[in-house]
C-alpha cells in the first residue's frame, strides 16, 4: 500500500490494483484481514464509496471475501489467481506498447532482442 | 383554531427542491432547479463565480425565502419550519469586513450563537478543533486571517452534528496542509456519521477524490449532476489529425476544441454505452475533474 493515487486511471482500479500488488508481493497473505473500506478512505483521502468500489472488484474476481461482521480477508488461491490474470494481459499492457514505441523509433526486432537478452545478463 | 403541527421530518427521505427560483429585484439568480439530494453522500457543488451556488445553498437551507418552488426535508417544508431547519446547517463564508453584526463578534460567541439552533451541537469536537487549528474563543472575527475564518466555518459545519451539512468555499484561504486535513476530517466525520454533505469550491481536483457526486451549476441552472466517478470516466480529451479526430467525435458530445498546429484536441463526453471508435489513428487521455468542468462550463459550451 501506500502508493500515491495519479488522474490516469479510475481511483476505484487504482486502489484494486494496489491490493492486488500487495498480495503477489506477500505484503498481504492469503486468509489475511484486508484494509477495510473505511481505512482506505481515510489513508487515500477518498470517499468510502470509491473504496468499496475498487474491494467489490476484487470480491467479484475472487481475490478477498467478505466475512460477515468482520471484514474482508484475501482468498486462498487469489496471488496464483492475479498472477495468471496478469500473465494473460502482460501482452497487451507491456508488450505491444513496447513494439509500438520501438516501430516509431525505428528500433528492429533484432535490437529489441539484443536488448532483453543483455538487460537480463546484467540483471 | 386548526394549528397544524409540524412533525420531526424523516431525515432518511432526502431533502428536495423542486422548481427553485430566486430573483433579487429584476434579475432572477436561479431559473427552476430541480435537485434531491440523498441521505448519506458527500456533494460537491460546483461553478463560476455568479453561477448561483451560494444563493442555492441559502435556499436550500431556509435562509433565504424563495421566489418560487419549495423545499421539502423528508416531505415537509423546510420554510419557517424550526424541526427542519435544525436538521440542516449552512456555514456559509465568513467575511469580516461583511454583515457589521458578525464582524464585531468573538469566535466563542459566534459557535454559541450558531450552537444554538443545533440540538444535536457537539461542545466536545468544537473544543477538539479549536485546539486543533489554535484558535481561541475570545478572538474577535474582525481580526482573524481569511484562513483562520475558513476554519470558524469549518468548527460550525462539523460541530452542527446535522445530518445535512453545507459547507461553502472551506478550502478558500485554507493552505495545502490545511486543506488535506480538512478532507480527511471530513471523511473521518462521515465514515463516523454518514451524515450528508454539500461542499463547494473552486479547488476542484484536490476535492474530487472525496465527491460521490458532483453537481455542476452554471448560469442558474444544473448542467450535471452525476457520480464523480462515473462523471470522469465517461469524458476523455482525445486529440490527433484533424480529419481522424472529426471521424472519431462523430455524433458525440464534443467539447472544448482547440486546433494546436496540424493537430487539434476535444472532449468527448461519452453517454452510456457510447464508445470511441477503434479505427481512429487518435491520442486518448483521461481529463480532471476540473478539466470537465471547465470544458462545459466555458462560453460558448459545446463545441463544432
């Protein structure tokens, strides 16, 4: 958590999102007690009804569950569940753009390669 | 003699207005608002200098008699109706060099006196927050700075307890710490309470974030009412070659264009189910809250 919100996407996807992240990052543990609506509000400085927008989401994908009269808690299975769901649209979110960029500047597939293949002999 | 006796209004039905208007002499301020406002949101109000919002919210809380149309708490009338009036409180702007009366008061006296028109009035969260923003009861209003009265208003609006609450300009004066503390004090009040509240200001995208909805008056008349979220959702500034941004606007709602070189740039304000066309060689951007705002409220309005 504690990311700061920006204008370039839905306050509500943002703040699903900055769950999501804390929990393929093992911030948030599976069968953990998530940030209430009211806590979200209150650190982000946004109405609670966004907050409940973006914990809704994740209700809906399966990611937190509600137990009556205490809170919300993170699913067992839900970081294997984001995972794959980010898998599928690593395409889409990061590689296309990257293409796209790379064809306006005029960078070929075989330097784009050649630039994978050493950012990660570095790495 | 049949005395009608007035009931305690059921806070829980929403207040309403229906076909306000207020005319001061020949020039009428509001042209026929319609507007219900639900228990249990926060509002923003927003529009230029002069679009009426104050008179609205004077209306809309009894303070100020209006020239046509009512205003209804719960089904009753809120006109001369001390149970209804008690229900709503509007701090409205201070201004010292304003009403003689006000000016001369010291912040203690002016709590009491608005104090006592709340039953529900809160001596222990008024002490809090004179605390909090270091203000002393016995200082006079004519000697406070604009951002020191912003915080008097600000004790009134949040020590009332009522359940509906208008606040006008609280940002106004307020520096940028200030300001957050009071979005968070509000939010905190409001997770506490549920408590309705109408805020507004000029200060448009710190606000956002904490607007269920957003009412945007202009001229007399409501242009929007919608949710926040939704409101900035549904409006993207798209921008390109001048024939593919034609193509793509075509049959939207069009707002704000500008030609910038070879390029020009738009709002588009999407309906629901309405959606860009995807074979348009175009820039898409998400737009602010205050960029919507502007964009509809400049002259001229829709554009092409």
């Amino acid at each position: 958590m504690q990311a700061v919100l920006t204008q370039e996407k839905s306050i509500y996807l943002q703040i699903a999102e900055m769950i999501e992240n804390d929990i393929l990052r093992e911030v948030l543990l599976e069968e953990e007690q998530a940030p209430s609506t009211n806590e979200l509000a209150r650190v982000y400085a946004i109405n609670p009804a966004t907050a409940a927008k973006g914990v809704n989401l994740l209700v809906d994908e399966g990611i937190l569950y509600k137990k009556r009269g205490i809170g919300m808690f993170v699913m067992a299975g839900a970081k294997e569940k984001i995972r794959r769901k980010r898998r599928e649209s690593f395409y889409q979110d990061y590689v296309a753009r990257l293409l796209e960029e790379a064809r306006s500047l005029g960078i070929s597939r075989e330097e784009l390669i050649q630039m994978i293949a050493g950012q990660d002999k570095e790495g | 003699m049949a005395r009608e006796e007035r009931r305690t209004p059921d806070i829980r039905q929403g207040l309403t207005g229906r076909g306000i208007v207020k005319r001061y002499g020949k020039k009428e301020v509001l042209h026929g608002i319609d507007l219900a406002l639900e228990p249990g949101k926060i509002y923003g109000l927003i529009g230029r200098n002069g679009a009426g919002k104050t008179t609205l919210l004077s209306l809309l809380s009894a303070q100020n008699p209006l020239t046509a149309g009512e205003v209804l708490l719960g089904g009753e009338p809120v006109w001369e109706n001390i149970l209804a009036m008690s229900c709503i409180c509007f701090s409205r702007e201070l201004n010292p060099s304003g009403e003689a009366g006000t000016a001369a008061m010291k912040v203690g006296q002016y709590l009491d006196t608005a104090a006592a028109y709340f039953p529900h009035w809160d001596r222990e969260m008024e002490s809090r927050l004179l605390a909090h923003f270091q203000l002393e009861r016995r200082e006079k209003l004519a000697k406070l700075s604009k951002g020191m009265l912003s915080m008097v208003t600000i004790i009134t609006a949040m020590a009332s307890k009522a359940p509906y609450t208008f606040l006008d300009e609280p940002a106004a004066g307020l520096d940028v710490i200030a300001r957050e503390e009071f979005y968070r004090m509000l939010l905190e009040e409001y997770a506490a309470t549920g408590r309705t509240f109408v805020i507004s200001t000029h200060i448009i995208d710190e606000a956002a974030a904490v607007l269920e909805e957003t009412i945007i008056l202009k001229d007399g008349e409501i242009l929007v009412k919608e949710n926040t979220e939704e409101l900035v959702s549904s409006c993207v500034y798209i921008s390109g070659r001048e024939e593919e941004v034609r193509k793509a606007a075509q049959g939207l709602r069009v707002y704000h264009w500008e030609a910038v070189g070879r390029s020009v740039g738009c709002m588009v304000w999407l309906r629901e189910g309405e959606e860009l066309p995807s074979d348009c060689a175009i820039q898409v951007q998400p737009v602010s809250l205050q960029k919507i705002f502007a964009a509809l409220c400049q002259e001229g309005g829709e554009a092409q």
